[in-house]
C-alpha cells in the first residue's frame, strides 16, 4: 500500500470517530437537557446555581436510589407510555422516563469504572488483575452506596435492603419497559393524521418548558 493511501485511510479513521464523537456528544447533551430542565431554569434566567449543583450531586450520589425510584414508578401504574393525555404528550413522557434510567444507570457504571481504575493504579493494584479489580470496585461502589443511603436517616438493613432492590425492580420493570415499541409500531402512521401530531410535538416540549418557568 502506497504512503498516499496509508494518508487517506488514516484520515478516513480519524473523520468516522470525529463524527461518531458528536453524535455521542449530541446524545449526552440531550440527555442532560432532559433531566436538568428544571433545574438549569433558575441557573439561566435569575443565576441561581444552587438546585442546578443539587440536581446533579443527587443524581450522581445517589444512582441506585434513583434507578430505584424510578422502576416502582414504572412496576405502579404498570405502563410507560400513557397516550391517554395525547399520543406525543405520552412519547415526551416515555422519553424523559428512558434518559433518567439511562442516567442513573450509566453513572453506576461510571462509578465503578473509576473505582476500578484507582484500584488498578493503587499500590496493591494489578492491571492484569481485570476481574479482581472490577470485582473490588464493585464491593465499594455499594459500600459507598450503603453509606450514602444512611446518611438519608435509613438504618444498614433498610439501606441494603433498598439496594438489592433497586436492581430487582428494575429488572422487573424491563418487560413493561420495552413493551412501548411495538406499540409504537403499531400507533405511528405516516397519514396526514400521523403529521399533524408530529408537529404537535413542538408545542408539547414548549408548553412543558414554561410550565418548568412558571414553577421556578
């Protein structure tokens, strides 16, 4: 192979992971607009950081508790797409109840990485040691957990209780929580119909926005 197509070869990695890059970004950006709406209001219209930081700290400290929360809302009313207020009212819905499982979900893996990583470059750390480390990382992450969770006023049964929980629950609430395709297989149709609630859509995401503003 010539130097010249060893370049553009090269180059062509380099722009298929640029762009792969921004559509991870774009995801990431969307996700955090989602969950943080309420909470980046205050920070843009009056500079009030305070329940932006504290959105962000309970999400991150408390991951399992969230994920917790969030399955029993899903196992309680046994759906999660409700069309019963409108077809793409139900769709911004479901999408908000994805990106919050999605986040906390994503954060324990985070969580645990990082620990892994530190254990790997701690004295007593071994990077050929892969299981052992992700093994260790675990047994803090829920041990942190477990700390966390008494600091709420919880007991150490109820806070291990709560934590083996939330994962019970959310693998409960995995059937009814990919039941929504094909559903939405079924209820998407490309007639005129299907087009007006598309752009209903828009003023769906805008009403909620200023019921967020309205709040704050």
């Amino acid at each position: 192979m010539s130097k010249e197509k060893i370049i553009l070869s090269g180059a062509s990695k380099v722009k298929g992971l640029g762009f792969l890059a921004k559509i991870r970004f774009g995801f990431f950006f969307f996700v955090f607009l989602i969950i943080f709406m309420k909470s980046l209001i205050p920070l843009a219209t009056e500079g009030d950081i305070q329940p932006f930081i504290q959105e962000v700290g309970g999400r991150i400290v408390h991951a399992v508790q969230n994920l917790n929360t969030e399955s029993l809302k899903i196992i309680t009313n046994g759906f999660i797409l409700d069309t019963s207020q409108g077809f793409w009212s139900g769709i911004w819905d479901m999408i908000v109840v994805y990106a919050i499982l999605w986040f906390a979900l994503y954060t324990i893996y985070i969580w645990i990485k990082v620990i892994a990583w530190l254990v790997e470059k701690s004295p007593f750390g071994d990077s050929s040691r892969f299981f052992a480390n992700y093994s260790i990382a675990v047994l803090i992450f829920f041990t942190l957990q477990l700390i966390f969770l008494m600091t709420t006023g919880l007991s150490v049964g109820e806070s291990s209780k709560l934590i083996f929980e939330s994962f019970r629950n959310f693998f409960k609430a995995l059937p009814i929580i990919f039941f929504p395709i094909g559903e939405l297989a079924e209820k998407v149709s490309p007639g005129k119909d299907g087009l007006n609630d598309l752009n209903n859509l828009t003023e769906i995401v805008n009403n909620t926005i200023s019921k967020n503003i309205s709040l704050s």
